[in-house]
C-alpha cells in the first residue's frame, strides 16, 4: 500500500512538560518524519500562510480565537493529488481539544474518499481529544482507523510500528 504523511506541527516556543520551551523542530514533525522513515512513506508539512506568533502567549492567543470563531487559516499550499496513496497518516499537535484550524482547513478541501486515515497526535496531556469524531465527520466517505496521542514527542518506537502496523 503507498502512504504519505501529512502533518502540521509548530517549532518555536511550544509548552512542553510544564514549561516554556523553544523547539528546534516541533513535536508531531519529529514523529511525522519517524513513521515516514518506517513506513518508507513520502512527507507533506502544512504550513499556515500567515503562521501563528512564535511567541507562546501570542499564538495561544491566536488559536484560541481561530478556533473560537471557527476560522481557517489560509495554508501556504495543499498536497498534490493524492489518488496514488492508499493510507494517509495524518499528524498534528492537539489544540484545546481536537486539531489546529489548519487541519480542518486542509480536509475540507481534499479529497479523501476512500483512503484510510490513520491520526497521530502530540499533546501535553489531553491525548487525543475529540479529533477522531472530527476527522470522521469532515471525511466520511474515508476509513477512519484508531488514532495514536504521543506525549510531547515521546514514544517507544515498537508502539509505533504496532500502531502502523494495525
């Protein structure tokens, strides 16, 4: 089966086991990348065109009013045609409860009917939160599998390959 995965994740200061931290690379693209190398998958980030402050406070501040008002930020691009990929591992980072806006943004304008979805996120606690009822509601013609919540960026590999594996 070919397979991609399309993640969004955010480096800069990020909260991260009770503290402020500046992340090099965020969280859910460390783990993207890892199963991308197990799965010998290509790799598609989504970036926001106009991204969230790289101040902590600041991008709280603007993801929570984005998720409040329900708005989608524009995305600097979306994947190319996706008919060739059979599984679509799809990561983000778990904001308030479900995915960043941009997430919803991207499945709202794909195409996924008939894929098999397989969500992975990282969280500081809250796991996956209602992000599966989410995906399962913006695609419903895909075959939405269990998902796998990473705190911060740490997993045991072999959880991983069970979970692809599955």
């Amino acid at each position: 089966m070919n397979s991609i995965v399309i993640f969004y994740s955010r480096a800069g200061c990020n909260y991260v086991n009770g503290e402020i931290k500046n992340l090099e690379i965020g969280n859910t693209e460390i783990i993207a990348r890892k199963i991308a190398e197990l799965t010998n998958s290509e790799i598609f980030k989504i970036e926001q065109l106009h991204p969230y402050s790289n101040d902590y406070s600041e991008c709280i501040d603007e993801a929570k009013r984005d998720q409040r008002l329900e708005i989608r930020p524009e995305l600097k691009e979306f994947p190319n045609s996706l008919k060739e990929y059979d599984v679509i591992f799809l990561g983000f980072p778990n904001f308030w409860g479900t995915m960043p806006m941009a997430m919803f943004n991207l499945l709202e304008n794909i195409n996924l009917n008939d894929k098999i979805i397989k969500p992975f996120c990282s969280h500081e606690g809250s796991g996956l939160g209602r992000s599966i009822e989410d995906i399962r509601r913006l695609c419903p013609d895909s075959i939405v599998k269990e998902g796998f919540a990473i705190h911060g960026k740490n997993f045991i590999e072999e959880d991983l390959k069970n979970w692809i594996n599955k």
